[in-house]
C-alpha cells in the first residue's frame, strides 16, 4: 500500500504562523524562497511556528506579549515591528489591544531599560498611526496609574478621597460602580476587584469621612448625613445611576442611599452587612466605642482581625492580616468613633421594602460579625433580593475569596 508523504510537523508550523502573522506576510515569505533560503524557511517554520508556537502551556497573546518584549530588549527591531504589527491586527483570539502593548513595554523599561522601551515605543506609535488607530494629545502630568485611576478630593466638605477607573476598553461603560469599603478601611480594600470591574466598566472608590485620607470631622456621625457624604460626591461626578457595592458599613450606606436618593441607585451589592443590631449588638458597639476611648485603635486591632479573617487564612496569610491590622490601628479614632456611633444605631430593616431596586445579597459563611442571619433577613426584606453565601467567608469576603466575589457581582451585573 502506498503512502502520500506528508509534513504534519511543517503543516501545523505553517498552520501557526498564518495564525500569528497573517497570511500577506507569510504568502510573501514562501514566494520570496529561493535554493538557497528555503531551508531556512522550512527550519523555522517546523521549529519555531511549530515546535514553540504550537505549545498548548501558554497562550498565544502571551507569547506575543513575550515576543516583544525579547525583541525590543534585544534591539532586534525589523522582528519587533512584524509582530507588533500582527498583534496589533490580528484576529480576535490572538490581538493585542493598544492597552497591552503599552503594558508589555512599561514591563521592558523596568527589566531592560528604559532606552530599549522608548524606541519601542517610537515604533509602537509609527504602527498604531500606520494602522489607523488615532493618538490623541495627552499631557504627561494628566496621566494617572491604571491601576488606582485617576485621584481627586470633593469640592465640598467635609473633603472626601476619591478615585475614578475608567473603563480600560475604550467603549462606554457598561455601568458606573461605586465601591463602599468595611469600617477601619479605606478605599485600597477594593483594588483588585476594582481592577477586574473597570476592564468595561466606570468605577469610582472612595475613602469615607474619618478614613483613608478623607477628612475626619468631630462625630457622632448618623447613617443619613453619611448617605448625603456619597450623594455630594456622586453629584459632583456627575455620575448619573450608579450600581453600589457596599461592603458592612458600606453595605449600610447603601441601604440609606437607596432610601434617600432612590434616584441615584440602579442596583444594589449589600455584602457582609446588616440592616440594625439587636440590644446585644449594641452593646457590644458600645463596649468598642470605650475600648476606643481608652486604649486607642490599637488596644482593639488583634481582636477585628479575628472577626474579619478565618484561622486558616490568617494563618496562611499572615502579611495580608498584618497590612489590615496596621490600617485599623492607624485609622482616625475620631473618625472611627464617629462611624461606630452611627453603625450601632444603624437600623432599615422596617423600612427594607421600600426598596425597589435590584439587590444581591452576599454574606460569608464564616462571617461571625455580621452572621448569615442577617443577610437572609435583608434578602427576604428587598422584594426579589438575591442572596449568595460564600463558603470559607468571614467578614471581609472580597478580601478572603475574591475570586468567588468577583463571580457573584460579575454574574449580577451581567443580568441587569
């Protein structure tokens, strides 16, 4: 029986490099071979497009990514420009936005220098203009860390710390989102899952009165003049409908923010939360508002961090737990007093109904400051409210199981 001879090794070689460079460039490669390249035509194709490229261990917009950064630390800039130009124009699976390649080559200047990155990114912008992708003028001190967005105080008082991620892929945002951070935090709390959010969406975060670097004006506070802190700066913002993820105090806020202003809420993420505290509770406030008084924020740092993280995870994670209890302990205590006050007196639950807004309801597993209880009896108070318990949970879920966060709010937004 005879046998057809084929090449699989160099067929799928060719296959991949179709793929990555497209098939004017390879077509005009092959019809440019000669006796005395196309050896060296085969070679390549057999052992890098095929031996490397068809290697299922990394994707190929990462090994496009480390094409350019080898080829421009390198120098080798003929090579640099062909595959930044492919992975600018490529198909859908395997193009590099203009955002990435800007993030491929700040990593070359901090790893190979920033000569080798600045004429990377003299060629980046001759091929961006050459493709059709405008450049609009852009000040150097206008631009902001991608990774924080762009930062700002409140006009008016008491002054508040915020910042705004717009969304990373250029269209309009698919929502605007307000992060509300724990009690003893601040806006920093929110980063990653923030990240995650403004790759379509509008995200502003902020530091609340007497936190973070927002001022800290003398208390008691109460949860309505709090409510009125988020609706001046959202006015300011212009920030039209926006969907409110609160975490505890921040959950609270939310919950007074849909009541005061349901103009201003378009959904609503209450997590780790409650809507009031029995005697019990508020007597356990009071005995942290004397802690407070007498001993500073120190004096009660140990003893939240075991509320706020599971054993498991503040043993495995024991810088993680040391970052938080050095903001706790670092918080304004005028500040912080001031929010205990308004949180022991906290109370919507006969008023919950009165929201008609889209809610999900996230509570932890774990959770033993604000128990599960509480978040099923918010859920069942809002009318269609959604609950979520995260397993291996405690008070700081986003903190302890982001992924799982991530998904329940992801999941949530992708339904309104």
């Amino acid at each position: 029986m005879s046998r057809t001879p084929y090449d699989h090794d160099l067929e799928r070689g060719m296959r991949n490099r179709r793929a990555i460079l497209g098939d004017d460039w390879v077509d005009r490669s092959i019809a440019n071979a000669n006796e005395f390249s196309a050896d060296f035509q085969a070679f390549i194709t057999r052992y890098a497009w095929h031996e490397i490229w068809g290697r299922p261990g990394l994707d190929p917009k990462t090994r496009r990514v480390i094409v350019l950064a080898v080829t421009s630390a390198l120098g080798r800039w003929e090579e640099f420009d062909l595959h930044l130009r492919a992975a600018l124009t490529g198909s859908e699976a395997t193009r590099l936005s203009r955002d990435e390649v800007k993030e491929a080559l700040m990593q070359v200047a901090i790893y190979a220098g920033v000569p080798a990155a600045n004429t990377a990114m003299s060629h980046a912008q001759k091929i961006l203009r050459e493709i059709g992708q405008e450049l609009a003028p852009l000040p150097a001190t206008q631009t902001h860390h991608s990774g924080v967005g762009r930062e700002a105080l409140t006009r008016s008082e008491p002054a508040l710390v915020y910042s705004v991620r717009e969304p990373r892929s250029g269209a309009a945002p698919r929502h605007t989102v307000v992060l509300a951070h724990a009690l003893g935090c601040d806006s920093m709390m929110w980063d990653d899952f923030a990240n995650a959010l403004a790759q379509d969406c509008r995200v502003i975060a902020f530091d609340a009165r007497g936190h973070g670097q927002s001022a800290a004006p003398a208390g008691p506070y109460s949860m309505a003049e709090l409510a009125d802190d988020a609706q001046r700066l959202l006015s300011e913002l212009d920030a039209g409908e926006v969907v409110w993820v609160g975490l505890s105090m921040g959950g609270m806020v939310g919950q007074e923010l849909a009541l005061r202003h349901p103009d201003r809420v378009k959904a609503l993420v209450l997590a780790n939360t409650t809507s009031g505290y029995p005697a019990e509770g508020v007597a356990n406030w009071d005995q942290r508002i004397a802690a407070v008084r007498e001993g500073g924020l120190a004096s009660i740092a140990d003893a939240v961090m075991q509320r706020w993280f599971h054993e498991e995870f503040r043993r495995m994670q024991p810088a993680t737990v040391a970052r938080w209890r050095d903001r706790v302990a670092s918080t304004d205590r005028q500040g912080y007093l001031g929010w205990c006050e308004a949180i022991k007196r906290h109370d919507t639950t006969a008023r919950l109904r009165q929201i008609r807004k889209p809610t999900l309801v996230i509570a932890g597993e774990l959770d033993a400051g604000t128990p599960v209880a509480m978040s099923q009896l918010i859920a069942r108070e809002i009318p269609n409210a959604r609950l979520i318990v995260l397993p291996k949970a405690s008070h700081l879920s986003v903190l302890e199981q982001p992924v799982a966060f991530e998904a329940a709010v992801q999941g949530f937004l992708a339904g309104l």
